[in-house]
C-alpha cells in the first residue's frame, strides 16, 4: 500500500533487514540491518551488520528510487522491489554466500 | 551423443585447481561458513581460484591490507565528502567505519566493489591484489553539468598496520 508521506519530514531513514543468509564469508547475520539516510549515505553507527560492500551496493540503486519517490510524496520503497540479493553468486552458481535483504522504512532516532 | 564436462556445466573452461583438494583450507573453511562435506567438495573451480590466494599472498593476506578509497573531487556533490577524506575497506570488502572519517555516500561508494572482484583473482596469480589500471571510481549520479561535475575517489593499497602504501607488482611468496 502507498502510503502519504509529508515530503517536509526528512525524518525518516531506509533499513535493510537481513531476511536470509546462506554461508556467508563476512558473518552477516539474519535480522541485523543497515541502515541509510534519504541522501543515499550509510549510518555506519546505526547499522548492525558488516558493512560488506557487496550487498551494499546491490541496495545502492534502491537508495536513489527512494529518495525520487519520497521527493514525490510518495512511499519511499518501491512495492516492486521488497527485496535485494548481493553480487554473490552463491555457492551453487559458482560464488560462495548469499544474503538477502528487505527493505523497510522507519523514523529517524 | 553424450555431451563433454564443458558442455553441460557454466563454469570456467580450465580448472587449474582439479586434483588439488585444499586440504589445509577444508576445516577452518567450512566451520567458519557453516559448509557440510558435500558443499565444500562441491566448490566451484572460481571459488578454489579465490581461495588459493592464501598459497601466494601468505594465509593472512585478508587481514595484512586494506584498501582506501581517497576523495580527489568534490565538485557537484550533494552529500558532503571532502577532498582528502577517506573511506577504509578491509580486503573481504567491508567497511571500516573506525578507520574512515568520510560520509559513507553509496553513490560514490558503490562503484569501488569493482576493485574486490579483481583482488581476488589477482592475489590467486600472487600479484598485488590491487589493480594496477582501475584505480578511479567516481558518483553514479549524473547532473545538469553532464558528468563534468563529480565526487570522485583513486583507490590504492596500503599496510593494514604500518598503513605504508604498497605498490609493488607481484606480492607472491610461495
């Protein structure tokens, strides 16, 4: 469901909960999360996880959806796209581990 | 007609690491990613490469480097890095935040995951797992100015503890 954001309140920030792991070489652990501002910038202090560049970049895109649809008044995650998997193939498709995250939104403490 | 190995499966053509088992990576390995027997004698010839760096660049290669991402261009950016701040990576691409004194912005960083995928090929092949070539990374984001105005960063590899620049070519010491 979209929801009506006030587009004045910056006071919100992007989460990416870890929803699966599948032996993962940097330890990132189910139900920890990474945390964003609308800018598109991590909060190193606010996340739980290794901050692992390989699923970090993979949320990058994500990160500048958000910020056009909450510019536009609208929820800033896209229903399409609730999910993301990092650049690593997994360990059947020639990588090593897998995580998967979910996108969520809070207010910002 | 029965099809050949290379045929029916999508991995790299030669496998250089066939016969050759890992031993001594097989039970630190699978403890640490939580890998059963099968999984671990069903690693793909990629995932042995990789794993092979160890031999070359010294079992603790992981840990002896980092690679930093130093801002030479600010013009344009909304998201307020500084030139001559920087972002620190360990070599299994994670950040540092303890070491890193820029804002964390993805649009800039995203990019330098490029860099990782080469550091390990290249430490398998005993080379300085930085690249020699590809060491500019710069905003995804594109405005107004067509890409004349970006953030931008040059990677380069340093000591993890003396945090001494390393450049040479080969770091091989098998």
């Amino acid at each position: 469901m979209t929801i009506k954001f006030d587009a004045t309140d910056k006071n919100i920030e992007i989460v990416a909960k870890v929803a699966h792991v599948r032996h993962c070489a940097n330890f990132i652990k189910e139900n920890e999360i990474f945390v964003f501002d609308l800018e598109g910038r991590l909060l190193p202090s606010k996340s739980t996880a290794n901050l692992c560049l390989g699923i970090l970049a993979r949320i990058q895109p994500a990160l500048m959806i958000a910020r056009e649809r909450f510019q536009c008044g609208l929820d800033p995650l896209p229903v399409t796209v609730p999910y993301l998997d990092c650049f690593d193939t997994g360990i059947d498709f020639g990588g090593m581990g897998k995580v998967t995250v979910e996108l969520l939104v809070r207010k910002a403490s | 007609m029965v099809k050949s190995f290379y045929e029916t499966t999508h991995h790299f053509r030669t496998n250089h690491l066939k016969n050759d088992p890992l031993e001594e990576l097989r039970e630190p390995l699978s403890k640490a990613l939580d890998l059963n027997e099968d999984d671990f004698n069903s690693l793909s010839p990629e995932v042995k490469n990789l794993l092979s760096g160890r031999r070359r660049l010294g079992a603790n290669w992981l840990d002896d480097f980092e690679v930093v991402a130093e801002v030479i261009s600010e013009n344009g950016c909304d998201c307020g890095v500084k030139i001559g701040q920087k972002a620190v990576f360990d070599m299994r691409h994670r950040l540092k935040p303890e070491l890193s004194d820029m804002v964390c912005c993805m649009n800039l960083l995203s990019p330098v995951l490029a860099i990782f995928y080469m550091t390990f090929d290249r430490a398998s092949e005993g080379l300085n797992p930085l690249t020699r070539v590809w060491t500019h990374y710069e905003c995804v984001k594109t405005k107004d100015s067509l890409a004349e105005n970006k953030a931008r960063v040059k990677v380069y590899l340093r000591d993890s503890k003396t945090h001494q620049i390393v450049t040479s070519a080969v770091l091989d010491k098998s």
